[in-house]
C-alpha cells in the first residue's frame, strides 16, 4: 500500500502565499484561508507543497487504505483556485446551483476568482462540508 504524499509541512503559509505570481489569485487566496479558518476556528497549516489546510481527520477505507487529511483547505492551481470539500454533504448540490461560476471535481470545488461566486453560499459548502467530515471521521 502507498503511502499519503499529501502531508503536514512545516512551510510557512505566508511564505507560500506571497510566492503565488498572480495577485489577483493571491488576494483571493488571502480571503479564502481567512474565512475557512473563520469556519473550522484552526490555524492554517500547509500540506504537501501547495495546499493551505485546515484541521485534520484519520480515514480509513473499506479497501484498508488509511490516511491523514485535512478537513478543508485551498491551493492555487494554475488559473484556478481549488477549495477541498467533502465528496458530498447534505443539500450540497442545491448549494452549488446557487453558488456562481465554479466547476466541481469529486471533492474539489474550481474557482478562477472570487468575484464570480456567492461567497454567502461557498461559506455554506465550506460549512456543510466541515460537518460531514467530522460526522463520518469524529
């Protein structure tokens, strides 16, 4: 079995944050570690190189594959910001219907900026989610 590449660093946040070229992606990412450390009340942590993460929580599958993630987080990735989210949380779809332009992955909500969502609403998938994962993991 393989090991989580994803992992706790000790990289300084900031650091990374200021290192993000675009300044419209790096002012967006500012706003989003502010409010997902607003929602989870845990201090940003980097896992792995590029994802700024919040709390954590052990999984462990069927499949006897286990890990260490972070319960949220947000990475700039390319043109795009990427919020980690629960696979599916109750009335998360709804949510998403009304959130704005956004594309979502099995557990990755893709934003390019801020501006084009609901940010009422993205608290609520943040929140939404938060719950879920601490309902399925403690």
């Amino acid at each position: 079995m393989t090991d989580n590449k994803t992992r706790p660093t000790d990289v300084s946040v900031d650091e990374h944050i200021a290192a993000i070229p675009n300044e419209g992606q790096r002012s967006d990412c500012l706003a989003l570690v502010e409010l997902l450390g607003k929602i989870t009340r845990e201090k940003p942590r980097m896992w792995g190189p590029t994802i700024v993460g919040f709390g954590s929580y052990h999984y462990e599958y069927e499949s006897g594959r286990e890990g260490d993630s972070c319960v949220t987080g947000v990475a700039a990735r390319g043109s795009e910001l990427v919020v980690y989210l629960a696979a599916s949380s109750p009335g998360q779809q709804a949510l998403l219907a009304r959130l704005g332009k956004h594309r979502m992955g099995k557990a990755c909500l893709y934003i390019r900026r801020l501006g084009e969502i609901d940010m009422a609403v993205l608290e609520q998938l943040v929140s939404g989610s938060v719950t879920e994962i601490k309902r399925r993991y403690g």
